[in-house]
C-alpha cells in the first residue's frame, strides 16, 4: 500500500498580507541607512518624524538629513510604487495570457518605452534632465501597445496568439532601432542611452513621484475591480463570454491599463525586468491564483522585490552604485530558469 505525499499547504491571503507588509516596513526603514553616506538605523527612523512634525527627536546632522530625506525617502517611496505596479500590471498579463511565464514586455510596451527614451536623448540635448524623457518614454510604450492591438484585432476578435507574436515583432523592431541611435550616438548620448536601458531609481523627483503615485492607486484600484472577471477568464474566453463577461473589452482595457502602468514606471526608472513575473507566480503558488487577493498582495510583493534589489544595487559596491535592473535581472533570471524546469516536469 502506498501512501500519497499530502499536498503543499497554501497560506491564508491574510497571513500572507501581513508577512509582506511587516517585511515591506522593515526593508523600507533599512533602505534609508544604505548608500555611501551611513546613516544609523535608529537615527534615521527617528528622522522621519523629526522632519515632518518638528518632534526634535532625530540625532542626524544637517548633511545626513538631507541625504535621507532628498534622496533616499523619495527613492523608497519611488521603489515602492513601481514595484507594486509592476507587479499588479505582470499579474494581469498571466491572468489575460492564462500563462504563468507571461510578462509586461510581453506586449512590446517595455520595448516602445524604451525606444521613445532613446529617441529623446538622441534628438534632444539634456533630454534626461527634464521631464521630456519620462513623456517621450511613456508615449513609446503607449503608441506600441496600441500598434500591437491593431494587429492583433479583425472582425472575430482579438487573438492572443496574435497579440504575443506582434508584441515579439515590435520588441524586435524597437531593439533594432535603439541599436541604431546607439551607433549613430556621440560617448555622451551612449552613456545615457545605456545607462538609462539598465534601470535606475536615482531619478525620483517629487512631480513625478507624484504623478505616478496618483497613477499607480488608480490603475490598482481599476484592475481591482476587474478581479471577478479575470477570474473568469481563467477558464477560458468561452466560459467568461457565458459568464457575461465582455471578453474583447476586457482585453482592451487590461492593454491598455498594462501599457499605461508599465509605462510610466519605465519613463521614471527604465528597464527593470523580472518584477512582473517573479513576484506573481510565487504569489500564486502561495496563495491561489484569486485574483481578489492576488492583486494587492503582488503590489505589496513587488514593492519589496524593488526595495530589495534597490539596496542590494547601492550596497554591494559601494560608494559606486549598480543599476536595480542589473540587480533584478540576476534575482529573476535563475527564477525563470527553475519555472521554466518546473513547467517542463509537468509536461505542458
């Protein structure tokens, strides 16, 4: 007689939640302390308070104070909201592929950015230090979102097979374009262009910050109310149209909300790859693939992936600073690796 292994526990969506929002404050009080300026742990947690309310309880100097509330408040906060919108926006695009190896990119928006940026430095001097560069980013993964659509789209529907092979077309065509501008670039303009293509998050000025915050709530709170009909739509297109889901509509709208989330976090930090698969597929295996808790729980997920890999990129070689997406590339790539293994064993 054999006995069968018992099946992997699944952890409550709420014990889940909590664990990722303790760890969430924590990783965000350790991120102000990291850098090339040390700042105490205790010392800094009092900061906070100090400067917002005058409460006299901080013991920082005057240069250490400026640092953390300048530059690394700002650019926790900025982790914060890209992270959790990465995710939710990668969440989105397994749950309307029905693939748990679908990514952001996968739709070109992350490609277009990019490109939209590279054009910027390449036309306009000094493009990196005005808002022109997040606008030109934002605009280029827009246009290519709406371009890939179009051609996934006739008179029966929208096809996602089509979708994916005209995101994998337009991908190829915007690497094709940008290594094209970084030819033809100045030692200057090349910096930038490449510099900008590995991710950074030392970009985190308070009108953009906000700007993407405002953004971020929004969009979550949309796909938020979309979750039932993602849910439907995991089994299937047919069974969500006899569920009274308008299936086309929802597809548009997710593109859309995906493109416009994406982005707008590459046009504020550039390429930062691996958030969107990463943190949903092992929120999945957690918890259940109901996308009532699977959205708020990947925001709070991928905001702690990004602050991770953001204090990783400032502490491993410090004082010099290593780009996050480098960072989240080497987090993510052996994961990808283990899920591609993962999915082979299955036999799908």
């Amino acid at each position: 007689m054999t006995v069968d292994a018992p099946p992997i526990r699944r952890l409550s969506p709420r014990t889940t939640g909590i664990v990722l929002l303790c760890a969430l404050l924590a990783a965000a009080a350790l991120s102000l302390t990291l850098g090339a300026v040390s700042v105490p742990f205790s010392a800094a947690v009092l900061a906070l308070p100090d400067a917002l309310f005058g409460l006299g309880m901080s013991s920082l100097e005057g240069y250490q104070r400026a640092v953390m509330l300048e530059l690394r408040v700002p650019r926790t906060l900025l982790a914060i909201v890209v992270g959790g919108l990465l995710a939710q926006c990668g969440a989105v695009m397994q749950g309307l592929f029905r693939n748990p190896l679908a990514d952001p990119g996968i739709i070109g928006v992350s490609a277009g950015a990019a490109l939209g940026a590279a054009m910027a430095i390449f036309f306009l001097p000094h493009a990196g230090e005005s808002i022109v560069l997040p606008l030109a980013a934002f605009a280029g993964g827009f246009l290519t979102s709406m371009i890939v659509y179009s051609l996934a789209r006739d008179v029966r529907g929208t096809s996602v097979v089509l979708l994916l092979l005209a995101g994998v077309a337009i991908s190829a065509l915007s690497g094709g374009a940008i290594a094209l501008l970084s030819y033809l670039s100045d030692d200057e303009r090349l910096r930038d262009i490449s510099f900008w293509q590995m991710g950074s998050l030392g970009r985190a000025g308070d009108a953009l910050l906000g700007v993407l915050a405002l953004t971020a709530v929004a969009v979550a709170l949309r796909f938020q109310m979309r979750a039932r009909a993602l849910n439907a739509l995991l089994l299937g297109e047919s069974e969500a149209r006899h569920l009274g889901i308008p299936v086309e509509w929802l597809k548009l709208e997710l593109i859309v909300l995906v493109a416009l989330g994406v982005g707008l976090a590459v046009s504020a930090c550039g390429l930062i790859g691996f958030v969107g698969l990463v943190v949903p597929h092992m929120l999945r295996m957690l918890c259940g693939p109901d996308y009532r808790v699977l959205l708020p729980l990947s925001a709070l997920g991928g905001a702690l992936l990004l602050i991770v890999a953001d204090g990783l990129s400032r502490s491993l070689m410090a004082p010099a600073e290593v780009p996050v997406g480098i960072v989240t590339a080497l987090i993510g790539a052996p994961f990808f690796m283990l899920l591609l293994l993962q999915v082979r064993r299955r036999g799908l």
